[in-house]
C-alpha cells in the first residue's frame, strides 16, 4: 500500500512537471529536456560501464547529449548564430575519440561504440523534440506563435505514450492471453498493446473532431491544422515506435542483469525507464509530422 501512495505521489508530481515545463514557454521547454537529457545519459553511461570492458566518461558524454540538444534547440528557434551552439557538441566528440589515443585502456573500441551510442540512442531523440517545438502546422497568418503549436505537439507525442500505456495495461491484465514479447518482456500481451493503441488512436480522432474551433487558441490546443486521419496516423506511429522503444530498453536491462536504470523516481524506478518510449517515438513523430502534414 505505502509503494502504491509513493508511486501516485511521484506520477502526480512528474505529471505537472513534464506538462507544465513544455507547455509554459520554449525557455521552460529547453530547460525541462536539457535535464532529461542529462539524467538519461548519466543513467545510460552508468549501465554500461558495469560491463568490465567498457568505461565510457560519463560527465564528457553527458555534457556533449545536452550541448547537441541545446544546438538544436538555438537552430530551431531561429537564434542569430544558432547553429554555432553545435560547437561544443563537435568538440565534445573530438575529444573522446581522441582521449583514447592517450589513455591506453584496453578495449577503446567499446568506449567509443557506447558514447556514440548514447548520442544517438539516447541524446538525439530528446534534441529532436526542437523541431517539433519550434514547427507551425497553423498558417503565419492565423496569429499564433510557432511555438505555442508546436508545444502541444510535443505534449501530444507524451499524451499518446501515457494513454498507450495506461490502455495496454487495463487491456493486457483483463483479457492479456498471448504475449508480445515474452523473452524480453514476459508482462506484455498482444491483446494490452491492441488495446492501448485503439485507446490512444480514439482519442487522437476525438481531439480533432471534438475539439473546440472557435478561436486561435484553442485551434492549437487540439487541431493544430490537422484533420482527423492525420491525428490518427500520428498517434498510431507514436503508439507502435513507443513500443518498440520499450520493448529496445527492456532487452537492454535484460542484457545487463538488471531491473531499472535507476531509482530518481521513487516507485517508477530511472530516468531511462520513463522516457524509454520516447526514445523511439520520438523519432518517428518528426518523421510523420514532416512528411506527412508539415510538407
């Protein structure tokens, strides 16, 4: 009983941070995802350097996540010089590869295969989120921001996550009877993942049907200029990349021997184990929003 009140408390919590740092302004925006970042990376590196033939740096490649975040996010919202924030991400990448040339440890290929893995795995998702945040689905004309539209896109993406994952966890203990992946995740079912992605792609449609239309704000709160097959096929590639995304992270733990990334939020375990989803929707939603509505 005291696990499940830790655990309500800290989903409460994390809840009104992650919406309220995205949605009230592109600087609370930067700032909540350049410390995700952070605590992912460190989790990642920490992982993998219980392997005895690896040792990634940690602090190096946990700075150089957030300073390839904090380049996207000055490209992408248009700062004067902005693509120069790109520097220190380049020099951070210099030097670890270099560094090995000097430290004589004895397996280098795995320091520089994990760093660059936890640049891409890891850091590169969460910089992509820039280009949502700063993308405009509404006409320059219709008077609202590109920002404001694109925070609720981001948003959106962590909506259909949470309900997916909600909606497959009712489904799955209900009427859950054929696993999905049982030698990497033996709790997931067939019949929780349908039911979670129905649930998401139901409430994508209904956001854009239902929603109100009768001013800017609220047009960019829930259309966002997209029609409702569109808002269906968004929250459908969100749904099947997060489970894939999940799926990708419990193979890893499981690899390591391990349960969570970390224990930061009490009953929910790491940093990593929240936003392993995302890591692989993330992608995916750009790659949606820009071929199939932004073009």
């Amino acid at each position: 009983m005291k696990n499940l009140v830790v655990r309500t408390l800290t989903g409460i919590v994390f809840l009104a941070v992650m919406i309220s740092g995205i949605l009230y302004s592109p600087a609370t925006f930067g700032v909540l995802f350049t410390v995700i970042t952070a605590f992912c990376l460190w989790e990642f590196t920490g992982i993998v350097n219980m392997r005895t033939d690896v040792d990634v740096n940690r602090f190096i490649t946990t700075v150089a996540g957030c300073c390839l975040f904090v380049g996207f996010f000055g490209y992408a919202a248009g700062i004067p010089g902005g693509v120069l924030l790109f520097i220190p991400w380049l020099l951070s990448m210099i030097y670890m590869l270099v560094a090995e040339l000097y430290l004589k440890r004895e397996v280098p290929m795995n320091n520089w295969a994990y760093a660059m893995m936890a640049q891409i795995y890891v850091a590169l998702p969460f910089a992509l989120l820039a280009l949502v945040e700063f993308a405009s689905l509404i006409p320059a004309d219709a008077g609202t921001s590109t920002s404001a539209v694109g925070a609720w896109l981001v948003l959106a993406i962590y909506v259909f996550l949470w309900i997916n994952d909600t909606g497959a966890y009712c489904v799955g203990s209900l009427l859950g009877r054929h696993k999905l992946f049982p030698r990497v995740s033996p709790g997931k079912s067939w019949e929780g993942s349908i039911g979670g992605g129905v649930l998401a792609v139901a409430v994508a449609v209904a956001v854009a049907l239902l929603g109100p239309k009768d001013s800017i704000d609220a047009a960019a709160a829930t259309v966002l200029g997209m029609t409702a097959p569109q808002w269906a096929g968004f929250a459908l590639t969100v749904v099947v990349f997060g489970t894939w995304g999940d799926l990708i992270e419990s193979l890893f733990k499981r690899q390591m021997g391990i349960k969570d990334s970390g224990n930061i939020l009490p009953g929910h375990g790491g940093m990593l184990d929240r936003f392993d989803s995302s890591l692989l929707a993330i992608p995916a939603a750009v790659i949606y929003l820009y071929m199939a509505v932004l073009l």
